[in-house]
C-alpha cells in the first residue's frame, strides 16, 4: 500500500500478485474520465525486480487499483491493459509502462442483436447499461418518447450512444459519463442546473476564505468559436418526410445559454443554421426521434464552447464528470473583486487524477456555452 495521510491511498494488484507496487518503486499513475460514452482510460509505469508481473499485465487479467482520500474511501477499479512496454532499468530491475481503460470490453467491442418493448429512451439505456455498469446514476427515469428501441447487430456502447442522442426531454439536453470506479452516469442537464443553481456540488476558488472550497491553481481558457463550432452555435436545421403520409417538415434547433450570464452565445449572424438533409420519420420512431436528435447535439456541443483547464490542490478529490461547479476567480484589475468574465456555474467535462513524485494531482476541464455579458454586433 502507498499512502500520504491527507492526500491519497493507492493499491495495486494483478490476479496472485497483490499489492505488488511499494512507494520506491511507483514513477507515475494517472486515470482520465470524460463526458460521453467513453470508457475512463489509464497509464502507470513502475519499477520491479518480478520477471512474472509482466505475465500478469494483459487483456485476460483484470488490474485491480484502489485509489482514493483513505483506506476508508477509496474508488475500488478494474482495469484493462491493451498495452505493455518493459525495458531494463539497472541492476536486477526493469521499468514496466502498462496503459488501457476501463475492464468492459464487452461493452466496447460484443455486437448484439436486441429489441425493446415500447419504453421510453432514458429506460433503454438504463436496461443496457445496468448490465455492464453499477446501477446507472441519474436524475431522470423516463423520457418523454415509446417505442421499441432496436440494437441491430452493434455493441452496447453504439447503441447506448444512439439512444441517448435520440431520446426526448422537452426542451433540455441530456448527457452521459463513465466513471472509473464503474458508475454510470446520466443527466438531464436542465433539470441538474435548476436543481444545483443555489447548492453545487463543488465550489472552487482561489480567493475565498471558506475552508470547503477547493483552491485552484492558475489555469487556461479555451473558447471555440466561429466555423468549427457553428453547428452548436448557429444551430441546425434538417427536414423530415414520413413515407406513409407524403407529409413533410422541416426543423430548426438553435443553441440558447443555460449557465452563463448572457443573453446569447457568441455567434456571428451572418452564419446561418446548418442544413443536414432529410431524414425518414416513420411509424417505427417516436415522434421527436429526429427533434431530440437536433436538440442534444446542438445542446451537448453549444455547452464545450468554454473550457477551463484547472489544476487543483494537492489532494484527492472525488470530482465527477457532469458535476455542477461554481468557479470563482478574482478580477486581474482589482483583487478584492471577481472576475465577471468567468466566474460563475459550469459542468465538468473531464477529470484526470494521478500520482507523481509521491504527490497527488487532480485537475478537471469545466464548460459552458458562453462567456458571461456576450454581446453581438447589431
């Protein structure tokens, strides 16, 4: 077992070979989780004078890694290795870098054939991912769509995809993460942000005096405007025919600000919606199959206009990703006041943890559709 009392506990094991990782001998650990349907990815390099540990690094046998604030708390992960590399390292030793993901290849790469009984979308995803996942983690049962939900020879990580892209809330965005201690994460963004608005699941700050916000060290901003972000911002546009009646229509999904303080996310008018073709709607769907499309893909790219890269303190932190942040940072002009540009609500897009040199670092990507007071030229 690696420990340092207030910062991490970290554990490492592969099948017979239990904890087999001492503190002389851990270089660096590092897991990264992300918003989508991605599967948490890993890399650690360590020293051993085992010839046999390599044996235990592949795809059949799981890595077993216990990391957290204490024995007591601790995310409990299975891991995949797709990648070994060893190499000498002095007298009696080698150094082994090991990198893969989270342990559910089935998930990743078994196609299935399935139909569903007429449920709802958010109630087919939960059935899907139940199976692979700890019991999905979400504030929305049901959405507001029925039919039979159809798995045509894919894998559950497609059609997980699929469904979630097409499955209806009126009027919000719904979106998804995979944790690497195994949970499942699924959110009605709407409804999370009118829910956290006055309590957020976290608060960081690099100028408040209260001892339950969490320091941040000095970060980058990162603002995709203008053509490659135009589909989420000037918004989309698709027509639909359904066969069986010759009737014809034709959609527009425009972005709108939800976290910031705007009126608008920062987009030239000059650039229209975006035209992606007809689509067939039939009997087979639900009615706002292609609706719901336009709206969470419009919805999920508008709110990665604004990234924030942010180290935090030296320390474990049990920050997901689709967590409701406030972030606060003080005024370049005058200190005693905020900077009105970027502070104020987010959501995390990815967390990356880790070890190195015996310290833990933790740092998170925070989002949202706009600066606060964006302003268009008449």
């Amino acid at each position: 077992m690696i420990a340092v009392q207030g910062q991490f506990y970290f554990k490492c094991s592969a099948g017979s070979k239990k904890d087999f990782i001492d503190t002389e001998n851990l270089k660096f650990f590092e897991v990264v989780e992300s918003c989508g349907v991605i599967l948490p990815y890993f890399k650690l390099v360590f020293l051993t004078s085992d010839d046999n540990i390599v044996s235990k690094l592949h795809e059949g046998q799981p890595l077993n890694i216990q990391f957290g604030k204490s024995p007591d708390s601790f995310d409990d992960m299975v891991l995949s290795c797709n990648k070994v590399h060893a190499m000498p390292d002095g007298a009696n030793r080698q150094e082994v870098t090991v990198s893969g993901f989270l342990g559910k290849n089935n998930f990743l790469s078994q196609p299935k054939i399935n139909i569903t009984g007429k449920i709802s979308g958010v109630e087919a995803v939960k059935a899907t991912v139940s199976k692979s996942f700890n019991y999905p983690s979400t504030n929305v049962q049901k959405s507001q769509d029925l039919m039979n939900w159809v798995q045509y020879n894919t894998t559950d990580r497609n059609f997980v995809f699929d469904t979630v892209m097409h499955a209806y809330t009126k009027g919000s965005v719904l979106a998804t993460a995979i944790c690497a201690n195994g949970d499942f994460r699924l959110r009605d963004i709407k409804v999370d942000l009118a829910k956290k608005a006055n309590k957020v699941d976290w608060k960081i700050s690099n100028s408040s005096k209260d001892d339950k916000d969490i320091r941040h060290g000095t970060y980058q901003v990162q603002s995709t405007h203008g053509y490659m972000n135009s589909l989420g911002t000037s918004g989309y546009e698709i027509n639909t025919f359904t066969p069986e009646t010759g009737v014809e229509a034709t959609h527009v999904q425009k972005a709108e600000v939800i976290t910031a303080l705007s009126k608008s996310v920062s987009k030239s008018a000059e650039v229209e919606s975006r035209y992606f073709g007809t689509q067939m709607q039939n009997q087979n769907v639900h009615e706002n199959f292609w609706k719901a499309y336009q709206q969470n893909l419009v919805g999920l790219l508008s709110l990665s206009t604004v990234k924030i890269n942010l180290p935090l303190d030296e320390a474990y932190r049990a920050i997901r990703p689709l967590d409701v942040v406030m972030f606060k940072d003080v005024s370049l002009i005058d200190k005693t006041t905020s900077n009105e540009m970027y502070s104020g609500i987010y959501l995390v897009s990815k967390v990356t943890r880790g070890i190195f040199k015996m310290k833990c670092t933790v740092s998170i990507e925070i989002c949202r559709e706009a600066f606060n007071g964006v302003r268009n030229a008449n």
